[in-house]
C-alpha cells in the first residue's frame, strides 16, 4: 500500500491540522494522507478548514453524541470505515478514554507545547512563563491513559526570552510544532508501512 491514511484531531484553531493538509497538497507529507478531521468542537477552525479543503469530517460535542463512550465508538466506526491507520492529536483538548485506547493502542500520537514531563496538561506556555526559566519545547509522545504521559517520539527545545510574553512564546512555540509534527507523522507513518509490507 502506498499512503497511510491518518485521522487528525483538533478542537480549535487548528494551525497545526491545517499544515499537515497543506504539506500534503505540496506533496510533503509522504508516506501520510490526512484522511479525516475528528473534532469535539463543531463550531471550531479546524473542523470549518478540512471542511473547505474537502477532508470528511466528524465533529460533535461529547453531549451530542450520548456522552464519551458513545462518542468515541461513534469516532472509531468512521476511522475504521476511512482505513485509518495513525491517529494525530493537534490541539485535541479531550482526554482519550479507553474505546478509542483499545482500538488504536500504540498507534496514537499527541502533540503537547511543553518538553514533557515538565508542565503536563493545561496552559503548559502559561506554566513555563510562571516557572521564570529559560527555556521550554514541543513534545510529540504516544498516547496512554495518563494525561500527556506516553512514550516520548521526539521533542524540540525553543529558548523563553526575558521579553516573552504569551503570545510571543506561543508564537514560536507554533513555529516549532509546525517543524516537528511533520517530520514525525512522516516517520512513524514509514514505521507502520515498512511494518505491514513485512
Ligand atoms: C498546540 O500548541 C498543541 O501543542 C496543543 O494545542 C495547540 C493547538 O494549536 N496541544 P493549533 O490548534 O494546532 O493551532
């Protein structure tokens, strides 16, 4: 098989998704296609940019779809109608509960704005700029049951200057994320290929 098709998970912005579609349409992202958008927030950018760019889209709040369980059985039926293979968490602000774990143990993947394990879950830029050092990072790690707490795949340092404030941190924090997820999507999407063709 020559792709491997990845569902990307966001639930706001979506900076990070809409690279991966981009680098895709510019042949970047090779062995990866972006087959789907899953996304808790239907009213968010991500979901209204895969829509623009004719990705299929899944998009409903946890309530809408009969609570956690029921969403993601929901989610993993259109995952594994679309032959997905890697899922990508970009900015995916749900915990991943133990329907979505058990059908793709080992083949999850989250992107999370802080050189993990310092400053797991919420506002890690915030808890960086709190803590007064100088530097912080980008992580990509397997997901497990444990927030922010996989395997770590790969990471990126990125210095905080004494001027930083949110934004700019963000800004470069950003700039980092958009450099390694690719390059990891890529890898581990080489992994499950060379794996399969065993
Ligand atoms: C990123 O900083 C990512 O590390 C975190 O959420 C943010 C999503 O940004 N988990 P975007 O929506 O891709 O712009």
């Amino acid at each position: 098989m020559d792709k491997v098709s990845i569902a990307v998970f966001a639930s706001g912005t979506g900076s990070n998704a809409r690279h991966l579609i981009e680098l895709e349409r510019a042949n970047a992202l090779h062995p990866a296609h972006v087959a789907v958008l899953v996304s808790d927030q239907p009213q968010c950018q991500a979901v209204a940019f895969a829509r623009l760019a004719n990705i299929p889209v899944w998009a409903k709040k946890h309530k809408e779809a009969g609570g956690k369980e029921a969403f993601e059985r929901a989610v993993v039926s259109f995952l594994q109608e679309h032959d997905v293979r890697l899922v990508v968490l970009a900015g995916y602000m749900r915990l991943v509960g133990s329907v979505l774990l058990d059908a793709y143990e080992g083949r999850i993947i989250n992107l999370h704005p802080s050189l993990l394990p310092t400053f797991k879950g919420l506002d890690a830029i915030g808890q960086a700029l709190d803590a007064g050092i100088q530097q912080t990072g980008v992580t990509v790690h397997y997901v497990t049951a444990g927030l922010d707490d996989g395997p770590v795949i790969a990471q990126t340092p990125v210095a905080i200057k004494p001027t930083d404030t949110k934004e700019t941190l963000s800004a470069r924090i950003h700039e980092a994320e958009h450099e390694l997820l690719p390059e990891v999507v890529r890898t581990v999407c080489l992994l499950l290929k060379e794996n399969e063709d065993k």
